[in-house]
C-alpha cells in the first residue's frame, strides 16, 4: 500500500500529509512484529495518524496522495483490528525511559541525544530434529552434541540442551530437555528458570508463576498457545521472545534476541552453541553439507544401505514435500531425519522450525537457505526472497 510520493507533496505546501506520514513512519518504524505489543503500539500510531489526516482534511481536499493516506489508513486499521478510538502515539513525547521496555530504549537515547540512532539490530537461533542447529550468524549445522550443551549464556539469559540419542547405533541426538534462566535485571525481573522435558511442557517457570517482576507491566512472561505442545516466552525487558515446541517425543527451540545483548558475555562464555556453532568434532555434516544420497550413492550418517527407518530416499522425500514445498535446508533437513530415524515427527519438526524463523528471523531474504549445488550439499548462496525497490514511493509494508 504506497501512501505517499515525495515528488508530488511538494507541490502542495499548504496540505501538511508529507509530516503526518513522516510522523506515522518515525512513530513505527522501531517497533517489532515479533513482540507481543506490536499491535498495540501500531494502532496507538494509526490513530495518531487518522487524527493528523482529519486536521488537513479541508486543505488537502483536492490532493490525491492526501485520499491515498486516508484510504490506507482505514485498509491498516481494519487488517490489524484496530479500533477507532483509543490512545494515540504522541508525535513529540516526553521520552521518560522504561527499564523494562528494551524496544523503547533507542528512543530514549535518540530523543536525550538529539541524534536519530538506527534500530536495535535482531539475531535468530534454532534447534530441531536431529538436532540441527541454526546460529546467530545463520550457519547452519548438524550435530551429535549427546548430553547437556549450553545454546546460548550472556549476562541475561542461559539456555541449556540436552540431546539423547534417537536410533541405536546411530550418532543421530535429540532433545530431550531444555532449562532457560532469565538473570535477574533491575527492578524488571527477579531471577526466572524454566524447565520443559520430553512429554512436559509447563506453560509456567519452575516456581509455578507465569511471569517474572510487576505483574501489572509483564515484562517477562510465558504464553501456553497449545496445551503440552507450544509454548511462548516473552521477555520485553531484553526485547527477547522463545518458542518451544513438543513435537513426538522431542523438543525444539526457536529464539530472537537483540545483537548487542548476545554479545553481552565473557570469556569463560564462549562455548555457546547458537554463537559459534557446534565443535568440529561434534558436526556430523560437512562444512554445512548434508550427505543426503541425491546424487551418487552416499548415505546420511548412520543410516545402513537398507535403512531401518522404512523409509526410501523417494518415499523420504514425498513425505517431506507434503509439508514443505520449497527445497531448502529445512526440506532436506526433513529428508534426513526420516532417513536415519523413521519416525513422521521429525517432519513437523522441520516445518514448524521454518516457521519459527518466518515468525522470528528479522530478515525475510535470509529466511531459507539453499543448496549450493545437487548432492545434498548446503550453504548459504541460494535466495528465496528478493527486494523491490521503489523510486517514488514509500511502502508501508504492515498488510
């Protein structure tokens, strides 16, 4: 929905759309789709908007780009539920920070300096299947890593894996059990530890609360979206957000957290698996290759010539394609598991990690990632997405 022509607003000086828009765009562009109150912000900002559009209405009667706004402004409202009345955004607030709000803290800074400062920069993380493990850096790996492994451990938040392994006389691990501390932070949170296990998945922490700090500002707290099989975090004071998902016997892991903060660690903390990625002598894949049998006759790791699983490369790969049409990481990383362990679970596990990231992941041209080449092999190179870009217009991408 273009809303505004940069060009043409100059030749209407007395129709103050350009700075409604302007304000709009300042008003949003640091809010997050992945935070729970993205909404809420978005439709305080469309009113403001709606409000600036009716005070030009009689000086920007004849102008279209004013029409255009208006139109897409009642388009927004209605896509995200927005009410008509209602709080509006401040075009000029009083900037007073909130400790346990991480989104408004480049506002702050940004208004107290005077200089606009870019928003904050997001990084992605995710676990699944057998396990395969998606860095901060979008490495994408396939481990053993049997036992309990630390996925991430800076000065706000812990998260430990523990993997088993799934067929016997295979190398091939899963999850098991996933223990997440928030370190305690101000006055926004005391110290928080959740637990989820195989057939466990508490929607609450081990001290039997749903949220961490005032119960009034939920700075921390967990959402059950599907009982014993889905649940969210939501730590708005280190603008983090965690899925867990159970999905057969097994665990999977998706998490968002700002850059500057998961590099908040020392030294002694560097052994963080979504930070630099498996040990080389932890990797069953080969520089990020995946030794699927497409070409040639090469087999994955641990499977036998006639694999036990039940499954065929072809039948592998049918079932697969049920689920996930795009023949990415996430496609093959399917094929995988069917082919070593036979169990249909891990299918869901790689569809539900894709969308893990299309929820979590901040940049939609890095959401798949491609072979290189046949064979099976993996790396980075290929793109799903592409940018349009835009001489005239501003796009509000929010529809």
């Amino acid at each position: 929905l273009s809303i505004l022509c940069l060009g043409d607003c100059q030749l209407h000086t007395s129709c103050g759309i350009q700075k409604c828009t302007t304000d709009f765009v300042s008003l949003t562009s640091h809010l997050n789709t992945a935070l729970e109150d993205f909404d809420l912000e978005f439709c305080k900002a469309l009113r403001a908007y709606s409000v600036c559009t009716y005070r030009n209405s009689k000086v920007c009667r004849g102008n279209l780009v004013y029409h255009s706004a208006v139109l897409g402004i009642g388009d927004l409202m209605t896509q995200r539920n927005c009410t008509k009345d209602g709080p509006t955004s401040s075009t000029s607030p009083e900037m007073t920070p909130d400790p346990c709000n991480y989104s408004g803290h480049t506002e702050a800074r940004e208004h107290q300096g005077g200089e606009k400062t870019p928003p904050p920069a997001y990084l992605f993380c995710g676990l699944f299947g057998d396990p395969h493990l998606r860095t901060f850096k979008d490495h994408f790996q396939t481990c053993k890593v049997e036992g309990a492994w630390p996925l991430i451990d800076n000065n706000y938040l812990s998260v430990q894996v523990t993997n088993v392994p799934v067929v016997p006389g295979s190398s091939a691990t899963a999850t098991n059990k996933i223990t997440i501390i928030f370190k305690s932070y101000q006055d926004c949170t005391d110290q928080k530890v959740y637990q989820a296990v195989a057939d466990d998945l508490p929607a609450a922490f081990v001290d039997g609360t749903t949220s961490g700090g005032d119960g009034n500002t939920r700075s921390l707290h967990i959402v059950e979206k599907v009982s014993g099989k889905y649940i969210e975090m939501h730590a708005r004071y280190i603008g983090t957000t965690v899925y867990i998902r159970q999905l057969g016997h097994y665990l999977t892991l998706a998490i968002r957290m700002p850059q500057e903060l998961v590099m908040a660690y020392e030294e002694s903390q560097d052994l963080q698996l979504c930070v630099n990625g498996c040990p080389s002598g932890e990797r069953i894949d080969q520089s990020g290759h995946l030794a699927l049998p497409v070409v040639g006759k090469r087999l994955p790791w641990g499977a036998a010539a006639h694999p036990r699983s039940g499954y065929t490369l072809e039948t592998a790969t049918t079932k697969c394609h049920e689920k996930m049409l795009v023949k990415d990481i996430y496609f093959y990383s399917c094929v995988f598991d069917l082919l070593t362990t036979g169990d249909a679970n891990f299918t869901a596990a790689a569809h539900s990690a894709l969308q893990d990231v299309e929820a979590l992941h901040p940049s939609k041209e890095h959401w798949h990632i491609f072979p290189r080449s046949g064979g099976g092999g993996v790396g980075r190179d290929g793109k799903f997405f592409v940018s349009l870009g835009f001489v005239c217009f501003i796009l509000v991408a929010y529809l």
